[in-house]
C-alpha cells in the first residue's frame, strides 16, 4: 500500500476517538494495520467509511484473532490490540 503500516509490526499507532483520514486500501489486496491501547477496561467500537464496508479483524497483544467482520464493537479488557483492515472480498 501507500503507507507503511501493512503488518502489525509496523501498525501505525492510534489514540482513541481518533479519526483517520487520507488512508488507502491499494492496491486491492492491500491490508492495514493500526494499534491502539486501553487503560483501563472500555467499551469500542470501529467502523470505516468504506461505502461497502471494510473487512475487520482485531487481535491482542498475542495475536489471537478476537473479532472478525465489518463492524468491530465490544467490552474490551486493558491492554495492547492491533486492527487490521482491508476492503471486502468482493473488492479485492
């Protein structure tokens, strides 16, 4: 892809409430991964501006696959997540 953020060692690192703009999904078979941390124990949610909606997955620390899907929402515990997201599979 166009940024350097196409595996979790490189995720680009996010605050929550933070909106990310100018990023792309190309070419089609591009992945991106962001992380992000949690104090404390919290309700997210995450979703995209992708008019078809992107595919989703969010991992631990561990890289245990936790979510999966277009919408990731959930209590989440404490600790280190990465995101990775791609466009759907229709798309790529």
């Amino acid at each position: 892809g166009y940024e350097y953020d196409d595996d979790a060692e490189s995720a680009a690192v996010v605050a929550l409430g933070e909106v990310q703009q100018g990023r792309t999904l190309f070419p089609f078979d591009d992945v991106d991964f962001v992380r992000f941390s949690l104090d404390e124990a919290r309700m997210v949610a995450v979703t995209t501006s992708m008019a078809h909606g992107a595919e989703m997955t969010l991992y631990d620390d561990s890289a245990n696959e936790l979510q999966r899907g277009w919408y990731i929402a959930g209590m989440l515990d404490a600790g280190a997540y990465v995101l990775s997201v791609a466009a759907p599979p229709g798309q790529r």
